[in-house]
C-alpha cells in the first residue's frame, strides 16, 4: 500500500526547482537526489528500469495535479512521444539554500546525465554497489556511450559540492 504523503511535497519539490520541472523521469531522480542529501519529503524510492523510482512520487503528483496543487501538462517531443511538464507558482522563499540549489541544478541538467547520475548512487546507496558508475554503464549501455557517462559522473561532482545534511557519497 501507498503511503499518502501531503500532496504539498510534491508543490514544494517543483517550486524549489524553480516553479518548473520538465519530464517525469527528471522528477523522479531530483526527488531522489533530495531524498539522498537529507533533504527530502519521505519517499521511498526502488529500482526501476529507468534509476530509482518512488510509486508514492507517482500517486501524490498525480493527485496534487487533479487537486490544482501543481500543474501538469503534456507536451509532444519533436520525435513524436510526449512528455510531462510539471509547474507550480514557487512558494517563497524556498525551504532553503541547499534544498533551492539541488533542486535546481537537477532540473536544469540533462535528463541522461541526471538520470545516470541517480542511478549510480542509488547503486551505491541502496544496493551496494563498490563501483555503481560501472554497474551503471552495464545496465544502460546505450545512456552511459559517447562520453555520457563522463559528463554525469561531472555532474554528480558538482552536486556533491552543495552542502547538504548529509552529503552526498563519492562514488
């Protein structure tokens, strides 16, 4: 069973990044980064095809939608599929510094490299993994080619430097 979480998490998590989050999957891994850093709302995240994946993240955002909590609306990529934006009048102020620059510099990074780079933590994290960027790369051979891998491994050492309750491991 689901737990409930206040559908307010979820306005608080896309007005710390800005008012605007592009993509289910990039909520999906900046919720789970917050989470990781000590700054989350209490998700619980597992293991899914696309890096740590959180149902109760789904059920809340879903009902905060169809409650006007947030905003979603879907969008065709110019490939053809869809995707999701998420928004939000931001709440000010922001929480606080740590929480408005994790949130943000996972919302405005690449969506690959975000989710590469949540992926090898949650490896390391909730699995155990002693080398996650490689078991990482194992697992989305085609996500972790041509230098991506590389460009995400920067971008987690970029977010390692915003300091957070608890900061997020080297890997």
């Amino acid at each position: 069973m689901t737990r409930r979480l206040n559908i307010d998490s979820v306005a608080r998590i896309i007005s710390d990044a800005g008012g605007e989050v592009v993509g289910r999957t990039k909520l999906q891994k900046l919720t789970y980064l917050l989470e990781a850093a000590g700054l989350g709302e209490g998700f619980s995240f597992e293991y899914k095809h696309y890096g740590p994946y959180s149902e109760e993240l789904t059920y809340t955002s879903k009902r905060a939608s169809v409650l006007g909590t947030i905003r979603e609306s879907e969008q065709q990529a110019a490939w053809g599929g869809f995707y999701t934006i998420y928004s939000v009048t931001p709440i000010a102020p922001p929480r606080s510094e740590p929480h408005r620059r994790l949130a943000r510099e996972a919302a405005h990074a690449d969506s690959v490299l975000l989710e590469l780079a949540a992926t090898a933590l949650f490896l390391r994290q909730e699995e155990g993994m002693v080398d996650a960027w490689e078991e990482t790369a194992r697992r989305k051979p085609d996500k972790a080619s041509n230098g991506r891998l590389d460009a995400a491994k920067q971008l987690y050492s970029q977010l390692r430097q915003i300091p957070t309750p608890r900061q997020l491991p080297e890997l």
